[in-house]
C-alpha cells in the first residue's frame, strides 16, 4: 500500500454531520468515493453557540491534510484525481519530482491512536506543576473546564486556590 499526504482547503478535511447525516462533503469523503483508504486522525473540540449552547464537535489533528493509501494508484493518476475533485482537495504534497510518501508504520501509528485535549483529568486528581510559577508544585484538581484547572496547591502552610493552564500539569 502506498501511503500520500493530500494538501485541501482549510476546515474542510473531514465533511460536515448533522444527525448522522453528511451535509457536506470534505477532503476524507472525497478520497473515499474514489476508493481510498483514508487516515484523517481527529480530535474533540468544544464550540460555543449562541442558541445551542456549548457542544462537542470534532477537528483535524493536521489541519489542512489529509493522508490517503491505494494499492494501485500511480503517480499521473494522482495529480489527475487532484484536478478532478469535487471541492476540498487542492492536490498531492510533493518532495523533488513525486509526491511524498508515507511509510506504513506511521499510518498506523496515527489510525490506532486516540487523541484527546485535556480529558485526561478529573476532579481529585493529583498533579504536579511542569512550568511556571507553581513550578514542581504538587495539587489536587478541584475543577476543570476546557483550558483550565482550579487546584488546591500548600503555601505557606496554608491551602490556596489557584487557577492554571491544564497543558502545564502533569500526573503524579
């Protein structure tokens, strides 16, 4: 199998879902129809709506590409799907005189992974301080929410409330 990155159109990698149902058709699904095998990892992201509230919808990991594999496709035939498609493909991400390739190993590597924002907390957790003025720091989670976490760090012999960034904690 051979393995290329696909350059598109910003925001449109993967399609558009509403109740299961595709609205519109991104890069993923274009490549698909053409009978490819598609890796387009993803991540959750919250948006905020001002009448729906705040929902979890989900994002590119690598926005503005995609990587798709095809036993048989060849090189010409690559740069004619590109000319060809509907919308949201812009062409093959090329080195010298042919596309890239991927090794089979790193397609794996990136389909078989879950990729999380910062979930990977909850209330009463442990943690440690990585960088910052907490610094080496070690705290219980109180609250989260999506870039933060309210925890109880020991100052001075007392238990003070501090607000830090989720990507500076580590776990203990």
């Amino acid at each position: 199998m051979f393995w290329y990155v696909w350059r598109c159109k910003p925001n449109q990698e993967i399609g558009r879902y509403e109740n299961g149902e595709c609205i519109r058709k991104g890069a993923r699904e274009e490549l698909q129809e053409l009978g490819m095998q598609v890796v387009c990892p993803t991540i959750p992201e919250f948006k905020r709506f001002k009448k729906a509230g705040k929902r979890e919808t989900e994002r590119a990991l690598f926005r503005g590409y995609v990587i798709a594999g095809s036993p048989i496709i060849k090189w010409m035939q690559l740069a004619d799907l590109a000319r060809n498609s509907n919308k949201a493909l812009l062409g093959v991400v090329c080195i010298g005189n042919g596309p890239a390739r991927i090794s089979e190993t790193i397609v794996q590597h990136l389909s078989g992974r879950t990729w999380q924002t910062g979930e990977k907390f909850k209330s009463g957790d442990e943690v440690r301080v990585k960088e910052g003025p907490f610094f080496g720091q070690v705290a219980k989670i109180e609250s989260l929410d999506d870039e933060r976490a309210v925890m109880l760090v020991s100052m001075l012999g007392q238990s003070v409330r501090v607000s830090v960034d989720i990507d500076v904690l580590e776990e203990v």
